[in-house]
C-alpha cells in the first residue's frame, strides 16, 4: 500500500511561495533524491503548471537541475483539475471522483506518492488520505501568501526533526 504525503518549503509563519525563497544546495540534492525515489506525485491545477517548468530542458541548468528535471519526467503523475483538458507527458488527468482515484492509487501501488498543492492536500486531508505531512521550515518570514495548510489542521503527531541543511529545518508530522 501506497503513503501519501504532504511536503513543502515554507516560510516560518507558514507561507508557501517558490518566488520568494529557494532551497539551498544541500536541500535541492534532497529534493533530488526524494523525487527519484517517488512512486509518482499528485498535483493539484496550479502546482502542475509551476511544476510544467521542468518539462523543457534550459541550457543555463546546472548538473543538478538537469538530474531533477529528468528525476520529475520520469515519475508518474496524476493532475487533479477539472478545468484542463490536457496534461503533458507521463501525466494523467483527474477530473472526478478524487477519493476513489487516490484510494486506488494507494491500494495498486507501494512506496510514496508525493502531493503537492496546498489546496489539494486540503482536500485529501478533509478525505482522511494523507498519511504523513513534512514541513521545511526557512527562515523567512512572508506575512501572506498561500499557507501550507489551507483549511483546518488536523490533529497531528510529531514523529521527526531533521536539520536538512544549514538554515531549514524539517518537522514530520502523522495524523493523531
């Protein structure tokens, strides 16, 4: 059986904003790594098209962004949108019924299956679906922006914390 978890870089008051704040090196060889050894990733509409940013090779990428833009082409991913049409390569679309889709998903497969979007993860928590959050706190502080949790927070269990590079710390939390 497949774990969906819950993970991003957020500021320290809880902010998600890839515009505003950067993993440093160690961090990204993580993201790396984490994204390889993905089963596949679910998607919500807005996180997809950012994410879309990997499908087209830059000649300015360095070594490491090439092994994480071929690391992201490689895994399966599952886009849950109702107002596109179409999703690009090694992608699947889903339009309805998002809770039997992703108990499926976690019943057909093992390992991880990463979710990202605040508003999908909402959803899925609301589903009871999510089996583990990771938060990787920067030190910044944004004031406003999309939170990482986007409706109530569920009652959660600290299980780890990991120093993840110098300045950004990780909290893993399960339901309670």
């Amino acid at each position: 059986m497949a774990n969906l978890v819950f993970g991003m870089n957020l500021s320290l008051d809880g902010y998600v904003d890839h515009q505003k704040f950067a993993p440093g090196p160690a961090l990204f060889r993580h993201w790396i790594a984490h994204v390889r050894n993905l089963t596949g990733s679910l998607y919500g509409r807005r996180m997809y098209e950012i994410m879309r940013y990997w499908d087209e090779d830059d000649p300015e990428w360095d070594a490491e962004r090439r092994d994480f833009a071929a690391a992201w082409r490689r895994q399966p991913k599952w886009v849950v949108s109702r107002s596109l049409k179409a999703v690009g390569p090694n992608a699947t679309l889903v339009a309805d019924d998002l809770g039997g889709v992703v108990r499926g998903l976690k019943d057909e497969l093992a390992g991880e299956i990463s979710v990202s979007g605040p508003e999908l993860a909402r959803s899925l928590t609301e589903l009871g679906l999510v089996d583990e959050y990771r938060l990787y706190f920067h030190p910044v502080v944004l004031g406003r922006g999309t939170p990482f949790f986007a409706g109530a927070r569920p009652p959660l269990r600290l299980v780890t914390s990991d120093q993840m590079d110098e300045d950004v710390v990780r909290l893993t939390y399960v339901p309670a």
